[in-house]
C-alpha cells in the first residue's frame, strides 16, 4: 500500500506544469534598443531559450493639441495619426520577432500607448516579469536631465532585475 502511494505522489508532482520565466526586452526604433536585443540573443541565448521572451514597446501617446485649432476634418486625422503610430509599433515588433527567429528563439510582441518608462515598468509588474532588458541611448547629464532616461528610470523603478545594455563602438 505504501508503494501505491509513492507511485501517485511521483506521477501528481510529474504533472505539474513547469512556468518559465519570463524575459522582457523593451525596445523603440532606435540603433540601440536593436542591439540591447541583439546582445542580449547572442550572450543570453541559452537563459532565453529557457524562459518566455516578451519584446515590448511603448508608445507615447500622439500629440494632437496643435490640431483643435481647426475642427475641420480632425477627426478622421486624428484616427489615422493613431493608427499610423500602432502600425509602425506593430512592424518594429514584427521586426524583432524576426531577429529572434534568426536565433532560434520565439518571441512574443507586446504594444501599449504611455509614457514608455512607466508603461515599461507597469507592464513589469503586470506580467511579472523576472528579468528586463534596455538599451541606453549613451546621453549625456544635461541631455538626460531635460530628456529623462528610460533606462534610468526602469533600473531604478522596475520590480525586476535591470539589464541596461549600452552601445560601444
């Protein structure tokens, strides 16, 4: 009887679903958002292989504040402004999902409108992310200080560990 026993509790715990971590690489349609993608494929392949590898990216909402100025045909520009900004988002994660694929490695793509830094740490903390990954755009003190800085911003605000990857010639 003791045997029958040990037999269920082996099959129960075999059973159970193993949850990969998941892998955030957030990125927009700059140089180095590519190759913090790229680095991060080449040098954690293996880390990445194992885990769900979500590519995201955030995009600011549009400006529209110069277009009341005229009310004639807003509307319909307005919309199509909107869906020109999610179509360029939806290629650039197209795009990366490509270079995961030349890696062997699937992606999923994931898009939202915000601020990219709190969007990114939102979504963080949404899809309980273990690990993300940023690209540094190398901008100096004055520019971050009137610029803000994503990467900055994440390392200091993400409920994950922080990758920052940054671009040396």
């Amino acid at each position: 009887m003791a045997e029958e026993d040990v037999e269920v509790a082996v099959t129960d715990s075999s059973m159970k679903k193993k949850k990969k971590k998941k892998v955030m690489v957030a990125i927009d349609d700059s140089e180095f958002s590519e190759h913090a993608l790229t680095w991060a494929l080449k040098n954690l392949g293996p880390t990445i292989l194992d885990s769900q590898l979500i590519i995201y990216t955030a995009r600011p909402p549009v400006d529209i504040s110069y277009l009341y100025a005229s009310s004639w045909g807003t509307a319909e520009l307005i919309k199509e402004l909107k869906e020109n900004e999610k179509k360029a988002a939806l290629n650039l994660l197209e795009k990366s999902k490509i270079t995961c694929s030349n890696y062997g490695i699937v992606a999923e793509g994931m898009t939202d409108v915000g601020d990219p830094k709190v969007a990114i740490c939102s979504a963080v903390d949404m899809l309980n992310i273990r690990l993300l990954i940023v690209g540094s755009h190398g901008r100096g003190a004055v520019t971050r200080s009137f610029l803000g800085s994503v990467s900055n911003y994440c390392a200091h605000h993400a409920n994950c560990p922080v990758l920052v990857v940054k671009k040396t010639d």
